[in-house]
C-alpha cells in the first residue's frame, strides 16, 4: 500500500513561486511563474516525490484542480515552445517533461492535437508514448478552469469545464497508452516558457484534489468528496 502523500517536493530552474493575490472564491491560490527568456527555456514545477505516489493496482484514482492559466496564451506549435501540464505522472525533473507516464490534462500547441491550439487537451501516456483526446474545453486567461479525472482498471475519464458552471459530461473511457496498474503516480504541475519567449507565464493554482482506494477497501486518502464528480 503507498504512502500517504506529505509535503511536496517543489522543483525549480529559474522559476518564482509564491502566494498569488487572493479572491472571494478563491482565497488560496498558489503562483508559478516561469520569468521571461530570450534563448533559453525556462519553467516553473511542483510535484510530489515517487515515495508519496499512488500504484493503481485493483483500485482507482481521482484527480481535480481548479486552475487559471496564464493571461497570455501560449501560441507556437514549436515543440520548444510554452506548454502546460497538470495530472498524474512519473515523477519529472529539470527539461523532461512530462516523465514517462502521465495522465491529465495539458495545454500544448505543438502535440498535433486538433484543436490543440485553442483547446485543453487530455493526455495519456505510457512509456514515453501519447495519446492526445480534445477535451472541446477551450483555453481561458479569465475564467478558472475546474479539470478532473478518474482513472481505474477500465481506462481514464476526464471532465473539463469552467469553474461553478455546468459540469461537462463524463467523457468515454480512454484505453489507449494508459500507464500501468503498477507504476508509480504522483499530482504533476509543469508551466514551461519556451526558448523564444519574452513573456512571464504565470498561472494560478487553487486546487490540487487527490483520492485514491483500493478495491474494496476505503479511500485511502483525503479528498475523497471529489470522486462525486464521476
């Protein structure tokens, strides 16, 4: 049985992290920041340490985040260039992300993705290789996105809608490079600002909601109201 997760483990380049300016709906946003570059990418990441992440085994896992992206949309389909992921994944580290599996959601206009330059994206990958779905929710720099998955034996279902508006229906269950019931998975966040961006880009982090159990047994750990969702 894994470890509960404890602190996480905050990784950084040239990257600024701190408390963001709060609202009335959402008092405790946390700031990454990626700083600006001309030449040489820079990215800001949190993620928790393999030894507090999830194996799914028989059981199954939730994942939400409430999230706003940066306020200036990344548009380059270079591969180098700024994309976003937010899930569970292989633990990452400085320039290789995501890590070999991931399941989430991810912004990156370069992945070939129809849509891929207006829309969230659902990725699922195993052992380096991706399976990219259009989640149809577009990229917002003014309205908080409310991203969810839940991801068991028959396969990754997401939803993806603006925060305390209409739920978007469960999705279909996704098979294709799902990671392994035995791999290890921890909550990823990854903003990278490729190497000919100018501009800082910031995103705010207001929720990071992980449940898992093992069958039949209990949740295992808090959060577990989230799986309402599915």
């Amino acid at each position: 049985m894994p470890a509960a997760p404890t602190t996480p483990v905050k990784g950084t380049t040239t990257a600024a992290k701190g408390q963001g300016t709060s609202t009335a709906d959402h008092p405790g946003i946390y700031t990454f920041t990626t700083g600006t570059t001309a030449g040489s990418a820079t990215e800001g990441y949190g993620y928790m340490t393999a030894a507090n992440g999830f194996v799914l085994g028989t059981g199954a896992l939730f994942f939400r985040s409430v999230f706003l992206a940066p306020a200036t949309k990344p548009t380059s389909t270079a591969a180098n260039l700024a994309r976003i992921y937010l899930g569970m994944g292989t633990q990452p580290s400085s320039g290789t992300y995501p890590g070999a599996d991931f399941v989430g959601f991810v912004f990156d206009p370069s992945s070939g993705m129809a849509n891929a330059a207006n829309n969230w994206g659902f990725l699922t990958r195993k052992a380096s290789v991706n399976t990219f779905t259009d989640t149809g929710f577009a990229y917002s720099t003014t309205l908080y996105a409310d991203l969810s998955l839940f991801f068991d034996s028959t396969g990754a279902y997401f939803r993806a809608y603006n925060w305390a508006g209409t739920a978007q229906a469960k999705s279909a269950a996704i098979t294709s490079n799902t990671p392994l019931t035995t791999t290890v998975l921890c909550p990823v966040l990854h903003i990278a600002n490729g190497v000919s961006g100018t501009t800082s880009y910031q995103c705010f982090h207001d929720l990071w909601e992980v449940a898992y159990w093992e069958i039949p047994s209990r949740p295992f750990s808090g959060g577990a109201a989230g799986l309402k969702n599915f």
